[in-house]
C-alpha cells in the first residue's frame, strides 16, 4: 500500500504525531475503538478532513479486526494504511500560513483603524479556547453531558487555586494586566490534558464527549502553540521545555545555549542533577535578579570545586586553578574586597554560560573514565 501523502499538512510537531501514532498501534481493543483513536489523532494533527476521509474509504477486510492472513498480505486493511502513515510521517509537510491574498498583497487588508498590529492577549485566549473545544479542560473542568451530573467544577475556582485571582473564566484578555497574562500562560500549562479518545452522544444533540487524558503530549502541543506565538509578536520569553522550571516561562536564548542547557539537564550524574537544574532555574527565570543569577553562578562553580581532582588530573597543577580564575576574581560567590565589583551585569550572562558549558565538559570527562557498560573494560571472550 502506498499512502497519497500530497494533501495532508501537519499542524502538530512530527515526534508528537509519530509518538501518539505509535501507541495507536500498540493498542488493543475493539476495532471500533481504535479506529476511533486513529480518526481523532488525524483530526487534531492533519489540516481539514481529508486524511479521515483517506483513511475510512480503506476497505475493512471481512474477516473483521485482525483481518485475515491474505489480507494483510495484499496490505489493504486499515491498520497497515495508518502503520504506513506513521512510518512515514516525515514525508509530511508542516502546515503554513497561506501565501498572501491579493488584497493582502496589494495592502488593502488593514483593518477599520489603519493597523495590523497583533492582539497577543486576544490569540492566546483562542489558543486556550482551542485546547478547551478539543475537551483538553475536561479533565480539570469537566464536561456537560445531558446524562451526567450537574454540579461540575468550577473552572475558575480551579484557576483561582493556582494563581490567587478570581475570576479569570471565562477568558476575558481585554482586563489583563501582565502579570495575570504571563500567569494565565504558565497554568493553563499545567492544566490540559490530550483526551486519546472521544465519542459522540447523539441523544439530545448532547456532541463529543472525551476520556483516556494524558498530559505529557497535551503540553508538548501547547508549548508549541504558545512559543511560537510569543516568538511571532516579538516577547522574549518561552515555556521551558525541560528542567526544574518545566512549563514556566523563561527568558529566550538561542539554538545553541538551548541545546546545551538540554545537553546538561540529561547528561549530568544522579548527584548533580538536581543541583543543575536547580541554577539552570535560577538563571533563566523570567524575573531573575541579579542575585539570582549571581547564585546560579554559585551553584555551579560549587559542582566544578567538586570536581577539581577530575580538572586537575587533566590539566594539571596550577592550570586547574584558571578555571577558578574568574568566580574568584568578580565579586560573585566570597564578596571580597579585592574582588572585582565594577563590572557590567551582561557579565553574569557571559560567566553562567562558561560555566555551564564547564560543567557539560567534566561530565564528558567523566563519562570518559567509567568502563564501558555490561563490562570491566576487557576484551570480551568469544
């Protein structure tokens, strides 16, 4: 079988799509049930109904789920489309913003005052609101059914809970000040939650109703949504991705202090980890002041002191001690008075990615020392 992926665009990141398309697999159960999940997924992660449409006119061999032995052979039942699907969702083009329009083109799409500028606010109450529709807040805020209970939560008592402030649901982005936006992103964050499954409740025109929650790719699809629309309008800021401050914003870098920070966060020992997350959080927050970053920088010259014997094995003595140079010379961690005090704060910037990029450096170094794995090292017998 060979699957016509020319119309089909993704909205979702392909590792999102392929990850939940695997489990889809891997799943057992009626057949109505999973073709259900498979349906779902290609309407939350494929642009329109076309890879649905697909995927239905995929004839269902007789011999029901399982199909039979020569119709896996020819490879024409469902499963072996969406398998195919899976294993070659890479092949898929991200979706885009369509190409300029004429009148777009010709600038006559302004709006009644004269101004394209973006309500920041305004899209990420959509966003939310998105999510919401998907039955992403069922989980936290339930679900009206015309068979279920009446007394669901309050949802914005359950915001309330998280952030102190009454009142914020229903969404209403015109009376936000900051503090309630940048607070609205973080707990939204921790509040969704993907429904794997949904089915419809036709009595009463009751709709969808969803289950089976899981929150792990529902915040991988909402950080997506939301860095990218805070990268699109220009706010420095981003949902850490990994880290002691997973979900929270934290100031953008770029691509290669980014991949650092995630090279360290899963390279470092069990002993250290929790420390390095503990500085890389301290660094990076939103609000970091600084003394803030001044303890960051602390935290970790404190993991490469422990680590001295390891540098000076390598470099030996008193090169090891260079590294030290700069944490003893600026008034960072000993505060003395022949320390440097007069310098520019860009400085902490510079010193925290040093020594962070040290860190990463003496984990190689140790990584380097230990035996190989399953072994003392030796060659193993034949």
């Amino acid at each position: 079988m060979i699957v016509d992926l020319s119309n089909y665009e993704l909205v979702w990141p392909t590792s999102l799509f392929v990850s939940e398309g695997e489990r889809i697999l891997r799943t057992k159960g009626s057949r109505s049930s999973w073709e259900e999940r498979v349906e779902w997924l290609l309407t939350e992660a494929l642009v329109g109904s076309t890879a649905v449409a697909d995927f239905q006119e995929v004839e269902t061999p007789h011999g029901g789920w399982g199909s039979t032995r020569e119709s896996r052979y020819r490879g024409d039942t469902r499963e072996d489309w969406f398998e195919e699907l899976i294993s070659r969702a890479s092949e898929i083009r991200p979706a885009v913003a369509p190409r300029p329009y004429w009148p777009q083109c010709q600038g006559l799409s302004l709006s009644a005052k004269g101004s394209t500028a973006r309500d920041v606010r305004r899209e990420f109450s959509l966003i939310v609101s998105d999510f919401a529709d998907n039955g992403y807040l069922v989980e936290q805020f339930g679900e009206d059914c015309v068979d279920g209970p009446e007394d669901l939560p309050d949802a914005s008592a359950v915001i309330a809970r998280r952030l102190g402030i009454p009142g914020l649901w229903p969404l209403t982005p015109t009376v936000w000040d900051e503090d309630i936006f940048y607070g609205l992103i973080e707990v939204f964050h921790d509040l969704v939650s993907r429904p794997r499954l949904r089915r419809f409740h036709s009595y009463g025109a009751c709709g969808w109703h969803h289950s089976e929650f899981h929150n792990g790719p529902a915040r991988i699809l909402y950080r997506t949504k939301v860095n990218e629309l805070l990268r699109e309008v220009g706010i420095e800021y981003e949902l850490a991705a990994e880290g002691e401050d997973l979900g929270r914003l934290v100031t953008v870098t770029d691509d290669a202090r980014h991949q650092l920070v995630h090279r360290v966060l899963n390279d470092s020992p069990p002993t250290v980890t929790a420390r390095v997350r503990h500085a890389i959080a301290l660094f990076r927050a939103r609000d970091a002041s600084l003394e803030s970053k001044r303890s960051a920088i602390v935290a970790a010259v404190g993991i490469l002191e422990e680590r001295r014997s390891l540098i000076r094995e390598e470099l030996g003595k008193p090169n090891d001690g260079d590294l030290f140079k700069i944490a003893n010379g600026f008034d960072l961690r000993h505060r003395r008075a022949d320390q440097l005090a007069d310098y520019n704060d860009a400085f902490l910037d510079w010193i925290f990615w040093w020594y962070l990029a040290t860190i990463e450096l003496t984990n190689k170094l140790i990584e380097a020392a230990e035996p190989p794995r399953g072994g003392s090292g030796s060659e193993p017998p034949f």
